[in-house]
C-alpha cells in the first residue's frame, strides 16, 4: 500500500508551518526565560519578542514611533482589544455608532453585536458582489459615528474592499471617529500600511501565514496611544505596554515574526506564485461547468469561492476528503454556524446556492499538479453526485 499524497487548499483556514517557523521554534525551545524577568535568561527572550515585533511593524510599513504592535493569543483577541478596548477607554460618550460590513468575520461581527447590548448602535453596510457600499457609509456618517471596522480581504469570497476609500471618507468629516481593519486575510498577501488604509488599529494573525496557531497582533497608532482612546481588556502584570497582561507566547511570536520576516524577503516571488495559480485554477474549474464567484472590484489571488450545481457543499467537502484533497465550505471559525454562510448571502448568492459554495484557499506551497488534482476528483464527483431533477 503506497502513501496517498494530501492535496492542502484550505489556507485562508489555516497554514501549514514555514521552514523559518520551524527553525525559529527549534531555537527558542531553548529560549526558555519570561520576557519579563529581570536576568540575563529574561532579557534573551525579551529580546527576541523585540525582533519580532520589528519585523512585523517593518512589513506593516511602521516605523515604531508611529505606532504599537500589541501581541495577542490570535487576530479574534486583537480585535476584541481594538472594538472592546476603544468602547470601553472612555466611561460616557456621545458618539456611540459603530460601522461594520455586513459581511465581517465573526469576530468583529459577534463583538458588534455584543457592543450593541451595552447601548452601541450597529449599521451594517452592504458589500453586495464583493464591493463596500460607500454611500450607505456616507448616508450613516453624522456626528454620532464612534468607530469603522471594515475587514481588507473577506475570507470567503476573496474580495479586497475598498477600506481606505471608506476610512478616508470618514476621517475627512469626522477625524476624531476610529478606524479598525481586520486584515488577517491580507496581511502579506497585499501591500498596504496603517497611512495608505487611513486605519487608526490593525488586526494581524500568525496562523494564516505559516506561523503556528496562537499568536496574532493589534496594530495601534501612535494618535490613539496618545489620546489614551484605547484601553485594556485583559487585566494583570501589565506585559505588552499594559495593554494585554499575561505572559507572552514567546515561541510562537519568535516563529511569527520570522515568518514575516522571510515572506517580506520572497513577497513578489510569492505573489507572482499566486496570481499564476490562481488564473490557472479559475480557468481549469470553469472548463469543468463551475461558477467562480469573483468579486466585481478587486480581489485576493489566495482565494476563490465557486459554487456546484446542485451538490451541497457539505457532501463534495467529504467526497473530495476521501480523495485526501481538503477544501472549505466558508470560515472553519463559523464552521458551527447553522444556515447558509452570511458573506456569501450578503455577496449576493440565493441561500441555496451558498450551501453549494466551496471555497479553495491557496499559498506559496500550493501548485498546478494539486489545482489538477482537485480538478480531476471534481471532475469524478459532478458525474456521480449531481441530482437529476
């Protein structure tokens, strides 16, 4: 019996460790002192949260005077910390109205809605087909807007929102309202910084660039530092510049900022890698009778979301798992939910074609011979499983 190949295309879930990952953890298995300890064992570690964090801003395009990078246990803390610690960083207020897309991960979603039982008021703005609807921003923007979170890339469709067009918009007429981006989906798959997006806060994660799980940060800008408009979530030794108490995971931001760092090295090799597969695997899944669902403004070259014709997504998932290929059927952190995906609705799929949707996610070690595999088992399954009505 010979070893069956596993075809891994589920990267916007999560990634599989990069070689300067694993020789970083190999190291810091080593490296065992608290960052916070005074000794020589103290500083070492300390001093490797220092590179990392350098890296990260590097390729945020920050200089550390321009900001903080606050490391958090994964992107859902990051963001907890920017939606919770900004509400909360002023007893009473006036401006209490926070705008979301109406297609945000559920981090930022879930946040919102918990925000709205302390009296916040949500406004959900469209993205239908994959664009961020700037004049139901405008018609929402007044003197009671507080915060923006708009997610750069959405993670089910690919879709590359128009964040800094929206930010900008908000901060010309009200320059004191926050702007928050989750970009764990674009964070080294695009280029942008803190200025270009006009975002007062950023959220990163490791996991989704070949850093282990476990490990995430929240950009802060030098502004909102300053201004004391944030404030911490989770309370105790004061680590992270009193921002978010508890021992840092030293292994992993280690291995996360040397991920970083060597994708910074390779980032138009990789991107080129991308986009070149990414056009392939289009064209080959249409040749086969698939719908892609491509954004109508720009897009990731990392993902693509397609749907089956008459074949739940469910079913082809566990057809494909058999043939080792492993896709998704949307975000593995709302893999729970029940019903149709909400980004795919809001995206404008009918309920029943978004329970038809797969979603194959693509990274640097992702190439044509697995595209032709998932093609081929496609291929195999739409003869077998498709419903004669």
């Amino acid at each position: 019996m010979t070893d069956r190949k596993e075809i891994y295309l589920d990267n916007s879930a999560t990634t599989p460790l990069s070689d300067a990952a694993k020789r970083k953890i190999e190291e810091m298995l080593s490296i065992y002192g608290n960052p916070s300890s005074l000794h020589s064992l103290g500083q070492r570690a300390e001093a490797e949260l220092k590179v990392a964090r350098e890296a990260i801003l590097s390729a945020l395009g920050v200089r550390s005077r321009d900001g903080e990078f606050v490391f958090t246990s994964s992107g859902t803390e990051a963001t907890a910390l920017a939606l919770i610690g900004c509400a909360h960083a002023k007893e009473r207020r006036d401006a209490t109205r926070i705008l979301i897309s109406d297609s945000e991960h559920s981090s930022v979603a879930n946040t919102a809605a918990s925000l709205s039982k302390e009296g916040f008021e949500i406004v959900k703005i469209p993205t239908k087909r994959g664009v961020l609807d700037m004049d139901a921003i405008r018609a929402a923007l007044d003197k009671k807007i507080f915060l923006a979170s708009f997610m750069l890339v959405n993670n089910e469709t690919g879709a590359r929102y128009a964040v800094e067009d929206a930010f900008s918009l908000i901060k010309e007429k009200y320059p004191e309202a926050i702007t928050h981006c989750d970009a764990v989906q674009g964070f080294m798959k695009l280029r942008f910084s803190p200025s270009s997006l006009h975002a007062d806060l950023i959220s990163v994660s490791g996991h989704k660039l070949h850093a282990p799980k476990g490990v995430g940060g929240l950009y802060i800008s030098a502004d909102m530092l300053k201004k004391r408009k944030i404030s911490p979530v989770l309370f105790g030794g004061g680590q992270e510049k009193g921002l978010r108490s508890g021992t840092e995971n030293t292994i992993g931001i280690a291995a996360f900022g040397a991920s970083v760092a060597d994708l910074a090295r390779r980032r138009s090799e990789v991107e080129a890698h991308l986009e070149e597969l990414y056009l392939y695997a289009t064209e080959k899944l249409e040749a086969i009778g698939l719908r892609i669902n491509r954004p109508e403004g720009a897009r990731v070259s990392h993902i693509i979301n397609l749907t089956l014709p008459r074949i739940k997504s469910e079913t082809m998932l566990h057809f494909l798992s058999a043939d080792g290929i492993f896709v998704s059927s949307g975000s593995a952190c709302s893999s729970h939910a029940k019903g149709p995906s909400g980004a795919l609705v809001a995206f404008g799929l009918p309920a029943a074609e978004a329970d038809c949707s797969l979603r194959v996610s693509l990274s640097e070690y992702s190439t044509k011979e697995d595209i032709d595999a998932l093609v081929a088992s496609l291929s195999t399954a739409l003869a077998r499983l498709v419903r004669i009505k």
